[in-house]
C-alpha cells in the first residue's frame, strides 16, 4: 500500500462531468475495478472509418519491474490479446502526419487506448422511474498500447493474467509453454496516462413530492435488487482424469462467489456517494 | 420472427478477423447479447484528444414504428444517457470539414457510436495455460446516434428502457413522468449501419501433444467454470411500504436467474463454433 491514496491527474479527456459526486480518480479503486472485471473493452480510432473498434479483452494491472507492487500503486495494465500491427502502424503514421514534427517526437508511443470496465452491484427501484439507477463501479483508463516483445516480461505478464482468470492456475497447469506458444500469444501493455471512475452505492431516493405521497407509497416497492457475478460448479471436461476438482480451484470459486455476493450487499447499504470498498 | 434470420452487411470496420469461425453477423444473436446485458459500452471519437471516450449506458434493441418487431427484425438501439450536445455538435462539423461537401451531406445524421455488450458463460480451463480461453457472447453495433425529441417517441423509449432492468416495472411506479423529469432526461437513438458478434462454447480443447500426455492428464484439471449473473433477493428501502416483494419482481428475479444459469450451462455443453442460444 503506497504512503499515501495516489490519484490520477485530471485531464480534460479524462474528468467526469455528469454526477461528479459518484467520481473517484483514486488508483487502487479504479485498478481495483479493473483487477475484478472477467472482461475490459478496449477502445481505439482506426483510420478511413468514423467508428473507434472496441474489443473485449482480458486485462490485468501489474508492475514488471516492481512484481510486488500494490493494487493502490502506480501500476501498467496488461492485456491478453491482439491489435494488428497494421492498426498499430497506421495510427502512429497518422498522428505523425497531423501533428508539427516536435509534438510528434514528443508523443508518447504506442496507440491510443480507452479500457472501460463496469461492475453492476444492484437495480436500484424507486417510485418513479426517473429515479430509477445501477448501484455500479466503472472504471476508465486512458493510455498508450505496445506489444510486450520482451520474453521475460511476456511469461511474467501471462502467468499474471492467467492467475487473474484462476488463482493459482499457471502453477497448476503445463508449463512454460513452449515457443510456439510463445510467438502466437500477444500481449499488449497500455502505460496509463489518466483515469477515472465512477461509483453509485445505497438505496433509492426520490423527490420530496413522490416520497411524502401515502397513496403512492402503498403502492409501490421499492428497494434494491443485488446483482453479481456467480462462478458455477467446476465441471469437468471429457477427457479430465482428475477427481475431485483440485483444492485451488474449489477455494477459488468459493471466493470470488463470497466477494461479489458480499460486495453487492456492501454497496447497497452504504450511504450514497460514498466510497467503494476497495480490499479484495 | 422475420421470414428469414437477416443478417448485417459485412463493413471493413465491423468483419471479424481473428477466430472468425467465432463471428456471426445475426441480428437475432446480436439483438439478444445487446437486450440481455445490463450495461452496453458506447465509444465515440472526440476533438482534440486521440482516445475515445467510453460510457457505460443501458440500452435497448426496438422499433418506435413498429412495436410488435422481433429480436430479429431491423431494430434502432434506444439508450439511456447523455452525449453533451457539444460533442454531438464539434463531430458533425469535424466531419464536415473534413470531408468534401457532396460526401457531407450524404453522410448520416448523428453521432458514429461503436456500442459493445459482452457475456462471459464459462472459464474454460484447459492442460496448458496457451488453450485457456472463455466461453463468451459478445456483440458490436455501429451506428449513428441522435437524441429523441419527439414527446411519444421518448416516452415510449423510457419505457422499453424501464422494463428491460425489471420486467413490467413501468406501469407499476408512477407514470407518466412529470414535464420536468422528461426534460431532464436524455434517450439517444442509434439507427444501425453494421454489426457482428462473436461466440464461443463448449469445452476445453488441446493441442495433441498435450491431450496425449499421460503424466500431464494425470496431473492437470480440465473443465469449464460456468459463470452468470445472479440477482439477490429484493431489499426493501428504508420508506418502502409494500410487503412482501410484489409478484411481478419475484417473477422476475427468479426468470432471470434461470435463464442467466440455464444460458451458462448450454453453452458449456454445446460443441465448440456452434451458435448460441437466441430465444428468451
């Protein structure tokens, strides 16, 4: 845990301007939103079309040259998946081509990335629907994208995404993987270079006129509905000879089902605006 | 249900590319990933800045003109939320100048939106860490967003948008809304030009070097985790006064976790590439 809460700066890109009370610019919550998410979407313009490419993919924050940092430290996301280089190519061309020589050399490098990530923690029902909302924590991180090309960083970042799918998967299964295996995965790392999020907690509230209305009161339920992810049994595969499911992973299941369920009951009752619980 | 499954046009920027025995361009799949996810991630290009902005929204595949249409017929995506009018106004005039007049005034009206939804049904958990992969739903609608301005229209937006979080809610709050709650708030349309998605089910699958290590079989679990949504038992507000939970809730809490584990556990069985579950 750093000394103190570090927050990211706030771009003009970056700030939040609707319900600026439920922002947060804390690292460990937003890096905390993003470690939990089964799936982050990445988002980046490409040429010749007016529609940014969004790709779901599996992402986890790490540091490489300090593999013992905090959740709350300053911290690069990794990702488990592919941008064509053409892609990565075309955009760096672009940009070189639109911006006077020494801004160009003064960019960072890489492409440009927005990586969204939402949790739902209830459905929040109230007397009318105008007032209706999520209970939700979504976090966004704007950064530059490159390819880990370098081998030792690579089998420390896929064993890191690979735990983050499994606790204490990568151990468990074959490894390392081979070349082959190697050359055929990509994994991009984004340097951050702002983010935000975004968090709405507790219960209902409505306007004055509606909440001192007898009749509508005795009419309509309000409350709210938790809402979490739920890991099922592992069931296993045609050809598994294992039996039963190893110790690992049955502790895993167990715990992230208590997490999520906890954290959806936790956000429910806490007072609005507040902030998310941030510990696993 | 239309005649025959009508599927989107195949643009540069919407043909899947990796594992495109994954892809379909189905509005039926399509639709269905986009009405049953409770967030979509809309992304759009913005001035001044190379990263798009993202923002979780909830939305809703239909049809203003003709009610009645199916998941699979052409259909607009109603949104709830905000694009400041400024944004929507710099990149029509961004394109505008960019452009050449003729192509301008060809070109749709609104804002180009990339809309992303994403299920996760599985971890599928294989003998080498290079076969992991998810079983997934995800879809990807581009198109061109307005606000709806039209009184009918957006009342009647709010109500597909109310019902798709809990099911017959509208007509059991208070409606219709007031003058100032309509003004105040904001439902996008987004009229379609293309569309695909990607799926994935099934069960683990390795390579032969792999499958045929007796020591490795002997050692590693292979399977699928299923994973779903859950909604959690309805939690009265501190002012509600119904008791018990009304039916129509219940009903619904209990439909939606059936299909959410039903939808999980089909997809873990059903043969890899094969097309997802569509009907409700």
């Amino acid at each position: 845990m750093p000394v103190q809460d570090l927050e990211y700066p706030k771009q003009p890109f970056s700030t939040v301007r609707r319900y600026d009370s439920r922002a947060t610019y804390s690292l460990e919550q937003i890096h905390q939103i993003i470690n939990t998410s089964l799936l982050v979407n990445v988002s980046f313009t490409v040429p010749d079309t007016p529609f940014p490419q969004t790709l779901p993919m599996i992402g986890q924050m790490g540091s490489f040259d300090r593999p013992s940092a905090d959740t709350g430290d300053v911290l690069e996301l990794y990702l488990h998946g592919y941008v064509s280089s053409r892609i990565m190519n075309l955009s760096r061309k672009k940009d070189d081509a639109e911006a006077p020589p020494d801004a160009a050399a003064a960019e960072p490098v890489g492409l440009p990335v927005t990586v969204a990530a939402s949790h739902v923690d209830g459905l929040v029902l109230s007397l009318t629907p105008f007032s209706h909302s999520y209970n939700y924590r979504s976090a966004t991180l704007f950064g530059y994208a490159t390819p880990v090309t370098d081998a030792a960083e690579k089998l420390w970042a896929l064993e890191l995404i690979t735990n983050s799918v499994a606790r204490d998967r990568w151990r468990n299964t074959r490894v390392p993987p081979t070349g082959a295996e190697m050359q055929s995965t990509s994994v991009l790392k984004v340097k951050i270079a702002a983010g935000s999020g975004k968090i709405r907690s507790g219960f209902p509230s409505d306007e004055k006129a509606d909440a001192g209305d007898e009749a509508l009161l005795g009419r309509v339920w309000t409350g709210v509905v938790p809402v979490h992810t739920t890991l099922g049994g592992p069931t296993p595969s045609p050809y598994n000879r294992v039996d039963p499911v190893p110790g690992y992973l049955a502790d895993y299941v167990k715990g992230t089902n208590k997490y999520a369920e906890e954290t959806a009951l936790e956000q429910m009752t806490k007072p609005m605006g507040s902030k998310a619980k941030t510990g696993n």
